[in-house]
C-alpha cells in the first residue's frame, strides 16, 4: 500500500522547473555529455532541523544527507537534456549548497559528490495533476483492491483480443496442462494430456517465474498417474496458487507450468519439452510473469508499503501543480531489475510471449506486440516504460536474426542455476529465428554472420568466483582440468563457452573496415539429439583460414591495467595491447586477426594445444595508447603470416 504525507513543515515547498523565471538557476557543469543545474528551494537548514524535530519524514530524510550543514540551502539538481524529455522519468537530486560553491574548484568537488550519493530522486505526478505534463511518471497504484487489478487486466486481454492481432490461432496444445475448476474453494485440478484434449480448441495461460531452490512437489514419473486424477492444491507453492488464481480471474481454465507439466525426473522429457518452449510460448493465450517473486514460495499478489511525499511544483508552463516521491523510490529503483529480470530461462519467456501481465514490486503491466511496436505499454502506474526490458519482440519475429548479438548480450548478464544450460535457455529464440531466417544455427552463432559472431570478449570491470571458475567450454573443479571428465558445453570460440556477460564488437559500415582476408573453411559440432542444432552440444570445431602472428605474454602494466578478471596489457611489438585471456606471464600465444576498423585491430587470441589444434583464450583489441592517439594499429600483410587453424 502508498500513503501520502503532506504537513505544515514540508507543504510550504516548491520544486521549481528548470526554466523557472521566479528563482534563479545556478549552472554547476555543462559540457557535450552532461549539464547540471541547482535550482534553489525555499528551505534553510535550521528550518528543516526544526521540522525533522516535529516528525516530517521528507526533512528528516533531507537532514540526514551527507551535504546537510549550516549556513547551507536545499536545492533540486536537475541534470541532462533541456527542455526535459517527458517521455524519460525526471530524475534530479537533492543537495544542500552554500555560498562557497561558486569557487569552481568546489563546484568539482560538489559535482562528484552529488552524483556519487544516492540522493536523486524520482518525481511522480497524479494523472489530472498540471505536473503531469512535465512528468509521465505516474505514483504506484498500490492501494488498489485485488478484484480492481483482475478487471483491469481482463480488459487489458479483451482489448488486445478484440483489437490487435498478437496472436493467431492455431491448434498447438503442450503435452500436459493444469485443468483448473474454480467452481469448487479450494479449486480442483489435474493434469490432461495432449491426447485427452484432442480435438478440442482451448486456451491457456503460461507461467514465467522464479523457482529460488529446488521444488519438493513437482511432477514426476512416479506421481504422473496421481496428478491426472487430482493435483493436491494444499501442497502448491504460493506463486503456483496464485498463477491459479490469476489464470481464472482471466477467464481460462488451463495453466502451463513447467515444474508440473514437465516430468522432472526425466532428462529425456524435459529435453522434449525444452524443445517445444518456443511453441508453448508464441501459442499461449497470455503468460503470466510474477516478476516480483525471488522463489516459488513467496507468491506475486502482494503489493509493499510505500510512504509517499507530496510537494508543491512550479510547471514549465509557469502554473502551480504538485509532485510525489519516496525516499525508498530513488532515482536508481527505475532501473533495479525485478527478480525474474535476473533470471536466464525468463528472457526467451518474454521475447516470445504474445501477450504478457506482469506482477511487478510497484506495478502491474500489460504488455503485447501490438503495444510494444506502438510503444504504448498498458501500466496502472509507476513506470511507462521498463527501462530493464530489451523489448524486442518485433525484431525476434523479423526475417533476419539481425537482434541476436543484442539479445545474446542482455542474455549472458542473467544468471542460471546450472551452467550447462548456456545455450539450452535460449535455444527457443534461436529455433524462433531459424525457422524465419532459414539460417543455419552453429552453436549460439549463425553461418551468414559467423565473422561477427566471433567478435565477442568480456570487459566488465568485476567478475564473481563462479564466473572466474568457467572457462573454455568446461567447468574447472578438483578432478578434471582443461581435458578431463568435466560436462562440456560450447567450443571455446563461442561466447557460450563462458558463463560471464559478452560484448561484441564489430562495426557495420564497409567503409570503415580495412579489408582483411579471412575464410571459414569448415565449421563442426555435435549436437544431442544429432538431428537437432539447438540441443545441447557434445563437441565442436572450427577450421579457419586467416592472418596469425605470435607473441609472448608480458607482466602486467599498471598504466593501463583493468580491474576485472582476464584484463590486462601486454607487451608486443604493437604500442598496446587490451586483452581478455587467462593467461601468465611467459606464455606463448598467437593472434587471429579477424578486422581492423579506424587504427584499431580486431583478433582472436589462440593457444597451441598440440601441432594442429588451437583453442580460443581471448579477444584482444590493438591499438595505439590514449596519449599517444596517432601510434594507431596498421594492418601490414608483412607482419602476419597467413595460415589455417583449427579451434576448439
């Protein structure tokens, strides 16, 4: 629930816009990439203690701000573009300033201050409110009654039903499915197969979830036969018996969950049904996305107690409206992702959902491909926009897989309980885009852009311990090394051979790249089942023909080392070297080059394993250091000697 706070001691106090003409706005920085403006609130320090004394929430929380001393001035930090975008949440922070600020020397210090304290802030305005047409943000609708939100989104679906064509039908039915019969309190339910549904046309909802630690009560072999006849409701997780809930509410009576419409004790059935992931998706009637839920066992229809903080506005357009905050609500929270945002399986979830309700911590959305292409997302308030949300579901159904590298991408930062699921949680998507670009699938890459595919490497700034211990293709643990006995999952020249976030790198205009002679002679894998290029891989290889020079890894150099694993400089006969590799001073490497693009090459870095075969340690990008900007890398046939290697 939100409730609003409005006193004697905090009601006297105006936010004033940016391009207020009634208070001054003072410039502390404006260069290319950032402007910062203070504009000046009606407020001393000594006024704002003694109202914190009286019990304000907003004074207490403004009197405890680092910047908070006597002789000081409240005042709003507007930063970014002007005007404001009204599509983008304004976001300014609080700060107290005193008169010595307008030493340039403290204007820095002040500066980096205030962008390094969490003291920014996320304005709200009321639907009718005159703030409302600076800002599109709206306050949590979180006092609404559950019966309110089920009428919401059963208007939401209807509308989208009657209107959009998000969704065709179609006569697909997943092997199993909950039947649910509300008429009884609890309801009844069991599980129908495909086979007992033959012939009947039916919807059904979708469940996206967390599962947190592993389920006690699924389906399983041994409880199939019971679970046709009855699912016992007592013994559901509470986000089950919610999406159960939800699922009636929305007029349907089947639900799809996976940890009970997939025998779980079965690796050959949930590699049937991982199969069938893009069909049971793309073809339910809506999905059901309990965003807010870190495990199974907490449910999504709960809603947080907010207090929200009302104060006065002065509008662009000079008339006097009112604004609402949290300080629990900074301007930080619109970009936190939900828990089900962290989660790898989800992505493929929600790129190929047609229609979905999420149950956000401070929102419900409704979102299809006919809102998202308009760009008219359905929320019943807070954010207009989900910052966190690739929205991608018109470019994973284009003809060509030219969002697969940004998807990838957003993919490699969430997290999976077991490793070797790297490629299997999006190998939806991948069939997805196989079936509409008839393009061949190599091992999360794709045959007509395979160059580009290599591009990849990892230049986050930090990496955890589990993230360290993953490296080419197979999982480092006290009884196998490189070679051992240890589950493969990708060949290390695929950016799934590693479990932390990639990037890639490669530029699309022609002109910009030097011409690099380059030929994949041959592109091996092995799939399970071997018929299937999405399923899981047991072995691969790659024979490419390409420039390759050698070199020795130097010690690292503290001028431009980087603060993440895999990351630092070497020394070769090139001015500088960034490179992403596991490796020790001494050791002997060799460079593929792949591009060269503005001064800067682009390479593969190898290491020998026997007399024929390679395997893929690193990306390096060469290049001139920063303060020397002319010693740029120059692609010079003479240096590199063409040759063919295989990789695994």
């Amino acid at each position: 629930m939100s409730y609003i706070h409005s006193c004697q001691y905090c009601s006297s106090v105006t936010i004033h816009s940016h391009r207020s003409a009634r208070r001054p706005v003072y410039v502390l920085e404006d260069t290319p990439t950032r402007t910062l403006k203070a504009a000046p609130l009606n407020l001393s320090f000594n006024e704002a203690v003694f109202g914190a004394r009286k019990g304000c929430p907003f004074l207490q929380w403004v009197t405890s701000l680092s910047s908070a001393k006597e002789k000081t001035c409240l005042n709003v930090i507007w930063s970014g573009n002007y005007p404001l975008d009204s599509a983008v949440p304004a976001n300014p922070w609080i700060w107290w300033l005193g008169e010595t600020q307008e030493n340039p020397e403290n204007i820095f210090r002040t500066v980096h201050k205030i962008l390094a304290e969490k003291a920014n802030i996320l304005l709200c305005a009321e639907e009718n409110d005159p703030a409302a047409e600076d800002f599109n943000t709206r306050p949590p609708a979180l006092n609404l009654q559950l019966k309110t939100r089920f009428v919401q989104a059963r208007g939401w679906l209807e509308e989208c039903v009657k209107t959009h064509k998000c969704r065709e039908e179609n006569a697909f039915v997943p092997s199993h499915l909950i039947l649910i019969d509300s008429t009884a309190n609890p309801p009844n339910l069991r599980l129908v197969t495909r086979e007992e549904t033959s012939g009947i046309f039916l919807e059904y909802a979708a469940l996206s979830y967390c599962w947190g630690k592993t389920q006690d009560f699924t389906l399983t072999s041994s409880s199939l036969e019971s679970f046709l006849s009855s699912i016992p409701y007592d013994k559901l997780p509470q986000t089950i018996k919610d999406a159960i809930l939800v699922t009636s509410e929305m007029g349907l009576r089947y639900l799809w969950v996976d940890a009970f419409c997939v025998i779980q004790d079965s690796n050959e059935e949930k590699a049937k049904e991982i199969g069938q992931m893009a069909e049971i998706y793309d073809h339910a009637h809506v999905t059901i996305a309990a965003s807010k839920a870190k495990s199974v066992n907490e449910g999504f229809l709960w809603w947080p107690r907010i207090e929200m903080i009302r104060l006065g506005y002065e509008c662009s357009s000079g008339e006097i409206g009112s604004v609402l905050f949290s300080p629990e609500l900074n301007g930080d929270t619109r970009f936190s992702p939900e828990p089900l945002d962290t989660r790898g399986w989800a992505l493929q979830e929600e790129l190929l959902s047609p229609r979905r309700l999420e149950f956000g911590t401070y929102q419900s959305r409704w979102t299809c491909r006919e809102t998202v292409k308009e760009d008219e997302t359905v929320v019943d308030g807070w954010l207009k926009r989900k910052v966190t949300s690739p929205y991608m579901y018109g470019r994973v159904l284009s003809p060509q897989p030219v969002s697969w590298w940004d998807i990838v991408e957003i993919y490699t930062t969430r997290s999976l309980s077991d490793p070797h699921d790297r490629l299997r949680a999006i190998s939806a998507v991948a069939r997805k885009l196989g079936e509409l670009s008839r393009d061949e699938y190599v091992a999360g890459l794709w045959r007509s852009s395979f160059i580009k595919g290599l591009h990849w490497g990892n230049f986050a700034q930090e990496q955890t311990k589990k993230e360290e211990d993953m490296h080419l293709g197979r999982l480092k643990n006290e009884d196998s090394d490189l070679h051992g006995t240890a589950p493969y999952i990708a060949p290390s020249w695929s950016w799934a051979s590693v479990s932390h976030p990639v990037e890639f790198h490669y530029f699309y205009a022609p002109n910009e790249l030097q011409q690099v002679k380059i030929a994949i002679i041959d592109i091996r894998t092995k799939t399970e089942p071997p018929d299937d290029p999405y399923g899981p891989l047991c072995d691969g290889s790659l024979k490419i023909k390409g420039p390759c020079c050698s070199f020795v890894v130097g010690e690292r150099s503290e001028l431009h080392a980087v603060n993440s694993d895999n990351q630092f400089v070497t020394h070769v006969s090139f001015p500088s070297v960034l490179v992403e590799l596991d490796m020790v001073s001494g050791d002997h490497l060799f460079l593929l080059l792949l591009s060269v693009r503005h001064g800067e090459g682009y390479c593969l870095v190898l290491k020998q394993t026997d007399e024929e075969q390679y395997i893929r340690v690193g990306f390096m990008r060469l290049s001139g250091p920063s303060q020397y900007p002319v010693l740029s890398f120059e692609y010079k046939k003479e240096e590199w000697k063409e040759q063919i290697v295989t990789i695994l």
